[in-house]
C-alpha cells in the first residue's frame, strides 16, 4: 500500500507547482438528499465518491450536554506523542506480508465476484477494496512498532474488512 507524496497543481498566478505529501481528510454533517443535490454530476460519475466512505446515521443515541471523557482514553499529551510518532515513523511505501497477501487475494476475488452480483451496492462498495488496505495500514501504524517494519500483517487485513464490511452494513 502506497500513497502518491507528489500532487501537480495549477494555479493562476504562479502556474504549475507541485505539492509535497498531500492527504485530504473531509468531514462534513449533511443529510443524503443535500448531498446528492449539492454534488454536480461530474463528481458522482468520474470516480470520486468511490474514494470516499460515506457514513450516515439517521439519528444519534448520544445524549450528553457536554463531551464526555472516555476512561481509558489517551490524554492530550499522549494523543500528541502518538500523533507524532505516526508522522516521524510511518512515512514511505508500506507492503502485506506474505500472509496478509493470501489472505487479501483470496477475500479479493470472492469480493470481486459478490459485487457484480450486487447491483445495488455496486457504486457504494466498488472501492471497498482499496479502502480495506488503507485501514488495515492505519491499524498497523497504531502498534507504534518500527521494529515490525513497513508490514502490515494478515491480522491488521481481518481487522480492516470487519471494520469496512460492519460500517457499510
């Protein structure tokens, strides 16, 4: 699993410039209708939406008036030292190990053969797959463990399918 650290990008003033180490993150509260109308055509078409995860729940069970500090949770100071941890030492191209790769292929062509089967999901999980990886390497970087090298184990690809096959469902 890699990610491209190189962007081109055009501007009007100072032309073309190329972006160093670009991750997008969009988080957004809005109902599925707005989102469909507030989106042109071109972008539900050209493969975008396939990039993204859509979360939606129709109502919250959460009734607090204010946050709530979860007992176990990392204090700030510690979500700063694992934050900077993750910058300092997950950076470069990372890979499955051999049996995280069977493990992949297998579920991969089984995937593959379930989606043309299901019309319905088709636009919603046609990415799943590619999604399933970059979970999986955000749950290898959570071990905190350079000695383990840019791996990422058959466990942390079981872990990533549960998590992605759960939230969609």
């Amino acid at each position: 699993v890699s990610q491209s650290r190189y962007c081109n990008a055009s501007t009007h003033v100072r032309g073309k410039e190329v972006l160093k180490n670009v991750y997008v993150t969009f988080l957004a509260r809005t109902t599925p209708v707005a989102l469909r109308t507030a989106l042109p055509e071109q972008a539900k078409n050209d493969g975008f939406l396939s990039r993204c995860m859509v979360v939606y729940q129709p109502h919250t069970d959460r009734i607090f008036p204010e946050p709530l500090v979860v007992d176990a949770a990392p204090t700030m100071p510690e979500l700063r030292e694992r934050l900077a941890w993750i910058c300092e030492n997950t950076y470069g191209e990372w890979t499955l190990s051999a049996e995280a790769r069977m493990w992949y292929t297998k579920w991969y062509y089984t995937f593959k053969q379930q989606l043309g089967l299901d019309g319905a999901y088709m636009d919603v999980r046609s990415r799943m797959d590619v999604t399933v990886l970059k979970v999986a390497m955000l749950i290898a970087w959570q071990r905190y463990d350079r000695a383990r090298g840019n791996e990422i184990s058959e466990q942390d690809i079981i872990d990533a399918e549960y998590i992605i096959r759960e939230t969609l469902s």
